[in-house]
C-alpha cells in the first residue's frame, strides 16, 4: 500500500494538472473571437438603419424646400418693400412739389417781388402753414428695414401717398 505522503503528492499532481488544463482553456476562450450575430439579427439592425437613413433624407428633403420657401418669400418681401420705398419717394415728391407749386402761386409771388423779396426755393425747409423749419432728408435713404420707427413712418407715407393721390384725383375731376 502507498503511503500517506505518496497520496498527497498524486493528488498534488492531479491538482496541478487540472489547474493547467483549466489555465489552456481560459486561454483559448479569450483568443477565439466573439460569435457573430446570427443573420436574421443583422437582417433587423439593417432594416432599422435603412429606415433611420430614409427618415433623416426626409428630413432633409422637407427643410430644404422649407428654406427654399422661406427664402422666396424673403425675396417677394423685398420686392415688395423696394416697391413701396419707390412709391413712397415718388408721393413724398409730388407733395414737395405741391407744396413748391402753393408756394409759388401767382400771386404770391406778385406781392412778394412788389415787396422786393425773392421767393423761396424749390428746396425751402418752411413749411407753409406753420413757417417751422424742417430737415429735407433724401427718401431714399437707405435704412434698417426691420426696424418698427422705419416700418410706422413707410406705413404713414403710404396714407400720405393715399390721401395726396385721391386730393389730387379730386382737383382733376373738378377742372
């Protein structure tokens, strides 16, 4: 029979053998490269990224045209206030040169060359109910068109242009 001692060393042995063998395996299961993912997986993450894909271009697509829109709209608008800036200089002139034309009438300027003054220029800044001075600014001066002072001022000129236009209509029809 074996001894005590020669049993500890076997089983000491076999010990160490198993600790071996489980050290290769550990070792071989770390180098062998992940399972792939079975094909009806890969099948679905495509599917979900081909959808993901067509939403963004949709996306795209629809602010694009959005933009395209946006920008046109812009355009028209400033056309539309370049159209208004013009016909707000050409009221504002037929004012001055009715105001000029007032000014100038026949009689006026009768008693003002027998008084031995001149009459006033084209360009007086009096205005001729009030004698007030006023600054002559050009009109069309360029200025910040989103401003609300610049917007309010357009939209009074636009009446003024109204209501000179339907004044000056009403003189023709009474001559």
């Amino acid at each position: 029979m074996k001894t005590i001692n020669s049993l500890i060393q076997d089983l000491e042995w076999l010990r160490e053998m198993v600790l071996d063998r489980l050290s290769s395996i550990e070792t071989l299961a770390r180098e062998r490269p992940a399972p792939a993912l079975p094909a009806r997986e890969i099948a679905a993450l495509e599917d979900s990224f081909k959808k993901k894909s067509d939403e963004l271009e949709e996306a795209r697509c629809r602010l694009k045209d959005q933009a395209e829109r946006d920008k046109q709209d812009w355009t028209a608008s400033l056309a539309q206030l370049e159209d208004d800036r013009r016909l707000l200089a050409e009221a504002w002139e037929r004012v001055e040169q009715e105001r000029i034309d007032s000014l100038s009438a026949p009689q006026e300027n009768l008693s003002l060359h027998s008084q031995g003054q001149n009459p006033q220029p084209a360009a007086s800044t009096r205005l001729p109910h009030t004698g007030a001075s006023i600054p002559i600014r050009s009109a069309g001066a360029d200025s910040d068109p989103h401003n609300p002072v610049n917007q309010a001022i357009l939209r009074q000129f636009q009446t003024l242009y109204n209501d000179v236009r339907q004044s000056a209509q009403g003189r023709r029809a009474a001559r």
